[in-house]
C-alpha cells in the first residue's frame, strides 16, 4: 500500500501533481479530483484559528478600557459587570461558531471523499481526511487540540493496482488464473473416444 499525503495550506489543498504519482494516477484525474476537493473547501473553509481568537480578546481588552473610562465619569459599579458579562457571551458564542465551522469543513471533506472513491474505489485508490495525522472518519481518533489542527487528504494505492508492475510482469501473474476450456462437452467426449489409427499407416509399417 503507497499512501501520498497533500496538506491544507492557506485554505486550500496542494494541487500540485508530482512523480510519486506515475502509474497510479493520471495527471487529468489529480487535478479534477483535488478540483473537487478544493471546491469545497471553498464554500466550507475551515475555522480561521488563532487569529480569530487574537481579534477576540482585543475586542474584550477595548471593551474593558472603555467600561474603566465610563465608570471613572460616572461612579457607576454596574458598568464593571458589564465587563465578565461580554466576555463570557462572546466566548461562548466564538466558540460556539469555530465548532460549527469545524463540523460543516469537516463532514464537507469526508462526503466529497466519498463520492470519489465510489468511482475510484475500483481501480484501487482511495482518498482519505486527515486531521492531526489520524482518520476524520474514526470518530476515537483524532487530536483535542482546540482550536488549530493539521489537515490533509492522504491518496491511498493497492500495489495490486499497479500499471508498471502488471507490465513488468506481464498481464497478470499465471498463479492467479487456471485454464478454463470454452467448450467442457466436447472436450469430455474426445476424452472418451477410443484412440483413431490409421489403416494405410498400418499397411505402409507392415
């Protein structure tokens, strides 16, 4: 089994076809396929990361300023419980929305996955959702790092399916395949019929 790993950089799958490719994947079929996938990256990008989270907190940390101006002007004490107030419904509600956003990246990769490998299934390649190194599909797999993770679509080939071994040993190998006559009546009569001599080879030795 040969497995070809291409990463997600910059919301988007490498797309670049390469030599590990020969003899198991045509260039015209790489690049519609990653097409494909990258399409739905697309429409479904994944969670932004880390950068989200620092636009979160100076967001809390403005917030927080400008509730200290406000009380120093008007001695105000509920103006400072505004300010765990914003923070936790801001949290919960980022948090809410970077898991909605992983959910609807993720099941997009793993349903367009799918629906290539019922064609390509069948000549032995296989795509794969990695996230963190492990299989998206395996639901106890997988990291718990939050908020950024690691993902890439893993091509996997059966050596079985080999152009340049099949041609290199031939069509296919002998141990594989027993003869199998077209025609199993007629070669069980000739077996049972009695040997034929000829007469005049008879006359001609004699």
């Amino acid at each position: 089994m040969k497995a070809i790993r291409f990463k997600l950089l910059a919301n988007k799958f490498d797309d670049q076809y390469t030599f590990d490719l020969n003899g198991y994947l045509t260039r015209a079929d790489f690049v519609s396929n990653m097409a494909k996938i990258n399409q739905t990256v697309s429409t479904r990008p994944p969670p932004a990361g880390m950068s989200g989270l620092f636009i979160l907190v100076g967001l809390w940390f403005l917030t927080a300023a400008g509730m200290a101006v406000a009380f120093l002007y008007t001695q105000t004490v509920a103006l400072l419980m505004v300010i765990p107030v914003v923070i936790l419904a801001s949290g919960a509600a980022y948090w809410l929305l970077i898991k909605v956003k992983r959910n609807r990246f993720e099941f997009g990769m793993i349903d367009i996955c799918e629906r290539i490998n019922a064609t390509e299934n069948i000549r032995g390649i296989n795509y794969r959702f990695s996230k963190d190194g492990s299989d998206v599909a395996d639901e106890s797999g997988g990291s718990k790092k939050p908020l950024k993770h690691n993902y890439a679509v893993v091509i996997e080939f059966d050596d079985r399916f080999n152009i340049p071994s099949i041609q290199k040993y031939g069509k296919f190998p002998s141990d594989d395949f027993v003869n199998v006559s077209l025609f199993p009546q007629q070669q069980q009569q000739r077996g049972n019929m009695p040997p034929h001599y000829s007469e005049k080879k008879d006359e001609e030795k004699a």
